[in-house]
C-alpha cells in the first residue's frame, strides 16, 4: 500500500505543476485530505488485520463482503438514492455469496 503511494504521488508530482496548485488550496482542505487518508485508509487496514487475528480470515471476509450492501442501505436510508430492480438484484447476489461461504465451512 505504501509503495503504491510512492508510485501515484511520483507520478502526480512529476506530471503536474505544484507551484501554482499547491498555493491555491486552503489549509482546511488538507486537514479533510489528511483525515480522510486516516479515518478511511489506515484505521480500516489496521481493523481488518485485527479481526483476521481475533477470527478466522473466512469470517472477516464475510463480514467484508457485508460492506456494499450496507452502503447501499445507508445510502438509500441516508441519502434517498433511488433502489430499484438492479439494486435489489445485487444484493442478493451478494447475499447468495455470503450464505454459500456460510454453508461450505
């Protein structure tokens, strides 16, 4: 994941010009780029290794498999988006994989 960064931010640096961009952005901006790094990069890596050492790696992936149909749940539930036919027919796929893994223990 690190190396990955290096590479992006390499790239990033040698493909733009920083001089002007970085004067225009306001130092509010960095503090939500930096804990959005944190709160939805790190702290999730360093959850996810945590559950795989308390349980068994196929029950943290079910649980991880879990996560897009919450999101969709709260976005419709939190935000309104609309929930239609290819809505529900994804989350009964996800569903169907998540009781399949369940059963196959």
């Amino acid at each position: 994941m690190s190396a990955s960064s290096i590479f992006v931010l390499f790239f990033y640096f040698l493909l733009f010009d920083l001089s002007q961009d970085m004067a225009t952005i306001r130092l509010n901006a960095w503090i939500w780029v930096f804990l959005l790094a944190i709160v939805s990069t790190v702290i999730p890596s360093f959850l996810i290794s945590e559950a795989i050492h308390r349980i068994s790696p196929l029950q943290t992936s079910i649980v991880g498999i879990l996560g897009p149909v919450i999101t969709i749940v709260l976005a419709v539930l939190i935000l309104s988006e609309p929930f239609g036919i290819y809505q529900i027919f994804g989350i009964s796929l996800v569903m169907l994989g998540v009781v399949l893994l369940s059963f196959r223990r």
